[in-house]
C-alpha cells in the first residue's frame, strides 16, 4: 500500500520550522487607537490585542502557538507581524485633517531606542 502526502500551504500561516507566521493587517484609526482582532491559529481562533500607537513592522510573539516539535519538546510560536493600512484614497475632510497634522509633533516619526530597524529583526530571527 502506497500513500502520498501533499503538502498545502495555509491561506494566512506561513511555517518556519517549529514557528508560524502571520500577517496581520489594522487600519491606521487602530494603530493610532489601539483595537483587537481575532486572528486563525492551528488550534482555533484567538484573540489579540494590538496596543495604541503600534508601529507598522512590529512583531507580537504568540508563545506556544506554532507547530508541535517533531521531538515532542513544546511547540514553536505564532509570530504575529503588524502592518498598519495606509488609505489609497481620502475625501476632502479627510485629507483636510491629515494636512493639518503634518506639522504637528505627535505624527513626526520619533524612534526609541526600543524600536528596532527591518534590519535588526532579520538578524533577530536567524540568531
């Protein structure tokens, strides 16, 4: 008896070992806000929440989350990755506010020393 296993890759998880992936999308009104989303897990749904003023790029570690390890020690983590929606298009009042922020101090980008580049977190994940 033959049986072949094909191997489908998932709609929103993306497998990196033992860890899952996962591209989570909020619109800027949440990021400046704050909000939560109920995200797919191999177990089920979950619930997550996403802090006022995160940054586009933030990576939220969802511990014990991922895949079963083939040696049977734990299981690998689900690593949420925040991209915050920048609008296409905006009507005129909408436009109107954003014109009227560009100068103000709280939308000037200020990175702390916390916040780590694109490139920091590469090196993060294969270290």
């Amino acid at each position: 008896m033959l049986v072949a296993i094909e191997e489908l890759d998932h709609e929103t998880l993306q497998r990196e070992g033992d860890n899952l992936h996962y591209d989570m999308y909020v619109s800027l009104p949440d990021a400046v806000l704050g909000t939560s989303k109920e995200i797919d897990t191999v177990t089920g749904k979950v619930r997550i929440k996403v802090e006022a003023g995160v940054q586009s790029g933030k990576i939220l570690r969802l511990r014990g989350k991922g895949i079963p390890s083939i040696n049977g020690y734990g299981k690998g983590d689900l690593l949420v990755h925040v991209n915050v929606w920048t609008p296409k298009t905006l009507n005129k009042e909408q436009k109107e506010f954003f014109e009227s922020m560009r100068e103000d101090e709280h939308f000037s980008p200020k990175p702390e020393s916390t916040d780590k580049s694109f490139f920091e977190k590469v090196k993060d994940m294969f270290s």
